[in-house]
C-alpha cells in the first residue's frame, strides 16, 4: 500500500470515476488504534451529490475503501 502524507490530501480536487467534480477535500478521519484511515470528508462542489453520507453540515463522507487513486485529483468509485 502507498504511503501518502495527509497534508498532502488538503484541498485536492475529488472526482468520481464517472468524472463528476464531486469538491475538495476538507479533512480525514482515521482509526486512532491502528492508524488507517477511515474517510475522506470532502466539502461538495453542489448540493446534487447523494451518493455518500453526509455530515450534519452537508460534508461528504467518503470511505476509504472507495478511494481509487491520487494524482491532480483524488479519484473516488
């Protein structure tokens, strides 16, 4: 598994495999026991997003698991 520093995570444009521009990564939230992480939050770029959960000020919660890959973009399924 490829190391990636969480800093570098901060403000990176997220899209989805379709190609939809889904926002822009706000923060992560990681398991304090083992150290992996569990979800990306992602401030949505429009409110049409329904795909994910959501926090109770509109941030998208996006597993880990669903994460595809990181270049210019963080790439989710």
């Amino acid at each position: 598994m490829t190391t990636v520093l969480a800093s570098t995570l901060s403000t990176k444009p997220v899209m989805g495999t379709d190609g939809k521009e889904l926002g822009t990564v706000h923060n992560v939230s990681m398991n304090v026991e083992t150290g992996a992480l569990e979800y990306v939050l992602v401030d949505p770029k429009s409110d049409d997003v329904t795909r994910f959960e959501t926090t109770d000020d509109g941030t998208l919660l996006v597993p880990a698991g669903r994460v595809q890959s990181l270049d210019d973009y963080l790439i989710v399924e």
